[in-house]
C-alpha cells in the first residue's frame, strides 16, 4: 500500500519533510484496521546513469491503530 510516492531528480531535493500530505488516504472502510499494528517504510529505489538500481527502506514509525474511531 503506498500513502506517498515522489520523484526526486537531483539529490539536492532529496530531502523528506516529517509532515507530508499523502496522495492516497488510508481509508479504514471495513474496519478492518481497528487495534492493527501498522509499520511506515519509506523505501527509495536510486536509479544510477550508469549501472545497476539500488534499492534500500528504513521503517520511519511503528504505532497501533485505535480500538474505535470517533
């Protein structure tokens, strides 16, 4: 499931603000998330001129959702 996903051309931009507006919300329609532990990976894939892609993810938050929302 992705909440966010950006392009960064120059490494320069390749900064990652702690509050970021998703693209796609986290819609909970079955309530099937309720009292789940949920895990944000923020995984990046770097794509060289020349040579092979790497890939490498660091979890960024671990946190269980509530019981009931309100």
């Amino acid at each position: 499931l992705s909440l966010w996903d950006h392009i960064i051309q120059e490494k320069d931009h390749a900064k990652v603000q702690t509050r970021v507006t998703t693209k796609y919300p986290l819609i909970d329609q079955g309530s099937n998330l309720r009292s789940k532990r949920i895990q944000l990976v923020l995984h990046w894939y770097i794509m060289p001129k020349v040579g092979r892609m790497i890939e490498d993810k660091k979890v960024m938050s671990d946190f269980s959702l509530p019981e009931s929302y309100t």
